[in-house]
C-alpha cells in the first residue's frame, strides 16, 4: 500500500535506515493474524466443505472423497502460481500491483464464499467442540498402556478434528519458525557470528538451511514409523432397505 499512498511510506528518504515504530507495529499485527488465520480458517474451511456431504449415501460419500483431492489440489496450484506468477509481478511490475492482485483473488473467494451460504449444510454441534477434543486427550492418557483391539474397526474415528488438528501445525509453525529465527540469531550471535547478518554477504544462512533440512529429515524418519504402525479403519455402512408387501412395509437392515 506504501506504494500507492506516499504518507503509509516508512520513511520520507528514498532509502529508509530505520523505519517508524507504527510500521514496525503493523507489520507484526499483519504477520501474527496471518498466523491466526492459517490456524483458524483453514481447518474449520475445509472441515466444513466435508460436512456438505452426507456419508450415509454413497454418491455423495464418493463426491467426498474427490473434495479432499480438488482441496489439497487447489492449495497445491495456489502455492505454485504464489512462488511463480506473483512474484514474476513483483519483480517486473511492482510490489503494489502484485499486492493488488492477491487483494482481489482473497477478496473474490470471500464474495463467492459469502453467496453460497444459502445452500449450504449446517450441522450445529450438540456442545462446545472444546469438550470432546479434552475427552480424548483424557482418554488416551488414562488409556495408553491399554493393549490395541484386534479389529481396528473397534477404534473410533475423529475426521473433523484430525483435519483440525493437522491444519492448526501450519498456523502454528509460523509462531514457532519466529520463535526459532528469534533462538538461532541469540544463540550464534552470543557465542560468536550470527547467522542472520545485516546482508547475504555477512550471513549464513547455508547453515541456517541445513539446519532446517536436518529437522525435515527427522521429520520424515517420524512420519515413516508412525505410518507403518498405522492401520486403516474398514467402516461399513447400515443401509435400510424398505419391501412393500400387501399388509403393510417390512424393513431391513442390510
């Protein structure tokens, strides 16, 4: 917006050496509800877009697992058109117009977010969504030296908050990944050189990115023991199944 307004600038100079304490506030304000946001918005969207599909019929069960492929699908170009046409834009045509654009594509997905509320399906909870999130967390302490049932169908199933739970990590690294800048920059620059310097040229930022590719490596050595103790949940369905006969209606249960 700098761009645009001349009075939002850091600085009157051309070069600003130190900006004014309101920037530096905005700037944080901006960075810590995005962080908000990432936690909050996208796992109840999506939690959401689930709910829109009825798991007692099995067409729309199908169209439920393809929403779960388009999400991640949309997520995966949005991410990809971010680090490539955005900042294409910004480097050949300015900071403010790709500002722009990204302001009219949120502004955009809002407006039509906004139009549907009419059809969509609404599923009030019968309590606070806190309580059964401690349930299990209490559970799972009192129960954690109990052997595994051998059916894995004996174990319930938490979908909306699993996907809660796996999209809040993404708002919640972004205040960890500060926290760590914050750590990483303290430590090296009391026991010697910071890795984060004024410039690229004073820095060392080779070593800061090791250090991130060593924690992606644990990270993965992590998600592979845990993926090779987990085991899938075959669910099936009760279907009700109405013949008409003479006296009356006789039902089912297949």
């Amino acid at each position: 917006m700098s761009t645009f307004v001349p009075s939002l600038k850091a600085c009157d100079a051309a070069v600003c050496l130190e900006p004014r304490k309101v920037h530096e506030v905005v700037f944080f304000i901006a960075i810590y509800m995005i962080s908000i946001g990432t936690g909050g918005h996208k796992p109840s969207l999506e939690s959401f877009g689930a709910d829109q599909f009825d798991e007692n019929h099995s067409e729309e069960r199908k169209k439920k697992m393809s929403y779960f492929n388009w999400w991640n699908f949309g997520l995966c170009c949005g991410l990809l058109l971010g680090v490539t046409v955005i900042v294409y834009v910004q480097d050949r045509v300015g900071w403010g117009a790709a500002d722009i654009i990204l302001a009219t594509v949120m502004a955009s997905s809002l407006a039509i977010f906004i139009i549907g509320r009419p059809f969509y399906r609404y599923h009030v909870p019968p309590g606070s969504p806190l309580t059964p999130m401690l349930q299990v967390l209490a559970a799972a302490i009192k129960k954690r030296n109990l052997p595994y049932p051998s059916d894995p169908a004996d174990l319930h199933e938490v979908p909306s908050l699993g996907i809660a739970f796996y999209l809040s990590v993404i708002g919640a690294a972004n205040f960890i990944s500060s926290l760590l800048i914050t750590a990483i920059d303290h430590v090296t620059g009391r026991f010697g050189k910071s890795w984060f310097g004024k410039d690229l040229n004073s820095s060392r930022l080779d070593y800061f990115y090791w250090l991130i590719a060593g924690m992606i490596a644990a990270n993965l050595i992590v998600y592979v023991f845990l993926a090779r103790r987990y085991s899938y949940k075959n669910v099936q369905r009760s279907v009700i199944v109405a013949d008409c006969c003479e006296d009356g209606f006789e039902v089912s249960m297949a």
